[in-house]
C-alpha cells in the first residue's frame, strides 16, 4: 500500500536500478542524469548501498554493483526450479514454430528475457536471457503493461484480444506475438512470445502460431503457479 512505501528505500533501489547490463559502471554524474536526484543524495545512498555490499566503488571513482546482490540472485534462483518448468516448453514452441521463443518477466520499468530458445537457421532474431528491454515497445512490454493494469482504451483492447502483435516497433525488420501468461487464480506470471523477421508474421502464419502460444501459456500458468517469479 502507498502509506506503507518507505522514500529513502526506494531511492536507493532507483541508484541500483541505473545499473543496466550496457552500462555496468556509472560514475556519479551518470546516476544523477539517470535518477534525478542530487548528487549530495546519492552520496548518502551510496554510504548505506556500500556498507551493505550492493555498492562498490572502483579505483577510479566509478560505481559497480556490489556481490550482495550475486547472493541475493543466487538465492532467488535456488528457491524454485523455474527453467524445468519454462524452457522444456519454450523448446517445444520453437520446436513446433521454428520461431525464437522467449518468457519474459517485468522489472520496474523494464521487462527481462528470462529464458529464450533461439530459432534454428541463419535468418533468425537471437535474443539473449537477460536482456532488458522496453515495456513501452514490442509484443512482450505491451502485454506486461495492459496486464498489469494500464488504462487507456489501447490497453482494454489488448485484454480483451488475449494477445499482441507488434511489427517494426523495436527493429523495422522484426516481429512478435505474445500472450500472457496466467494462472488459474488471474495471476500474471510472465509474457510468452515468438519473435522473428517481419515478412514470417503474416496473418495467415499469426494464426497459426496463436493457438500453439495460448495452449503454451495455459500450461505455463499452472506449471509456475507456485513460482514467485514477478
């Protein structure tokens, strides 16, 4: 709830979220210009960040993220067995589409490749896991923000479809479908999606690859119901 949101906590998790996997150094005018804040203020918050382990500070007065978060992701990925469950069926939807295949989760303002299986050829997307990319662009963020709860009429219709089609948003060359994936209690886990070059998008092939996407993320939701992965 709101009230219960402390500030100080979350200007420290806005200096790590500059953090990105392009820009793993900042200097203190780089947090700034990302965060807004003073530099006064960052320094502050980078005192407590640093003494905690998140934080570390170069010899050359640039700024890293610290080995307190290694542990804390190592923990996150030893508390479930979330790729059993997600990339034996993102084989098979690449498998069955000859399409990469992607999950997606949200992180802030971001969304995060969890895992992909890239298609097999040489005119393919190849995507990385880990990659962060947009949620304003792209089948996967489209999906992620209409159901996560965005107004707007855009974001009603693309609850009411089930499912998104972008083409050219990111890359003029490429396109993506993707459905969300939810549970059986309405909870969003994550976004399935299949990417590829745009020419390989066409309707007829949109529904084609629909029905093998909805079933996918059907089985998803259950697999990942106890999975505390967004």
């Amino acid at each position: 709830m709101a009230q219960d949101r402390v500030e100080a906590v979350e200007r420290a998790l806005e200096v790590l979220n500059s953090f990105t996997n392009k820009s793993n150094t900042l200097s203190l005018k780089d947090i700034s210009e990302s965060t807004g804040f003073y530099k006064s203020t960052i320094l502050r918050l980078i005192g407590s960040l640093e003494a905690y382990g998140y934080i570390l500070r170069q010899q050359d007065g640039r700024y890293r993220l610290g080995p307190s978060l290694w542990r804390l992701g190592s923990i996150y990925q030893n508390s479930f067995d979330s790729e059993t469950a997600i990339r034996p069926l993102l084989q098979s939807v690449r498998d069955q589409i000859n399409q990469t295949a992607a999950f997606y989760i949200r992180s802030g303002n971001q969304r995060i490749c969890l895992y992909r299986e890239n298609a097999i050829g040489e005119l393919c997307h190849m995507l990385s896991e880990g990659a962060e990319l947009p949620l304003d662009k792209g089948a996967a963020g489209m999906i992620l923000t209409a159901f996560g709860g965005a107004d707007g009429e855009a974001m009603d219709s693309i609850r009411e479809k089930g499912w998104y089609l972008s083409e050219g948003e990111r890359n003029p060359d490429l396109a993506a479908l993707a459905v969300p994936v939810i549970t059986e209690n309405g909870e969003l886990k994550g976004v399935l999606s299949v990417s590829g070059l745009i020419f390989k998008f066409t309707e007829e092939k949109v529904n084609e690859y629909l029905p093998i996407l909805k079933k996918t993320a059907t089985q998803l939701g259950k697999e990942l119901a106890n999975c505390p992965l967004m």
